[in-house]
C-alpha cells in the first residue's frame, strides 16, 4: 500500500536582486545603511538605476587613515 501526499500551495517566485558595492567618504557609525542608501541615490553615475536597500557598511581599513565606508547596496533587476 502506498500513499502520496502532494501540497499545491502558492508559490511565490524570489524577488531578484541586483547588487552593487560602492565607495563613499565617512565612517558607518549607527546608521550606515542609512548613510549608505542616501549617498547612493543621490550618486549621479548610477541614478538611473533605482536603489531601495542597503545592506551593509563597512569602515574601511586604508593604511592612509582614510575614512571611507564600503556599501553593499541592491536593487530589483
């Protein structure tokens, strides 16, 4: 005796993100990814594209003592 149990459920497809890593002066401090999504948009070389989520901010480590953050910022493709 066999018995097969099969769930037709909604499937929900992932949403696809793009992403981009930039650049941009300061430190992280307690809202980077705040910091990082406001200089993000307002970066005229990438405006075209719509970035809504930053998801990290690193303070990066230069051997110069400059204060420069990376972020890790995406968009749907």
């Amino acid at each position: 005796m066999f018995l097969v149990l099969s769930y037709h459920g909604e499937v929900k497809a992932a949403s696809k993100r793009c992403h981009i890593v930039r650049i941009y002066p300061g430190k992280c401090r307690n809202n980077g990814n705040k910091a990082c999504l406001d200089d993000i948009t307002k970066d005229k070389r990438i405006q075209i594209f719509k970035y809504d989520r930053c998801s990290s901010c690193m303070d990066a480590d230069w051997p110069e003592n400059i204060n420069d953050r990376v972020c890790n910022c995406s968009r749907a493709c």
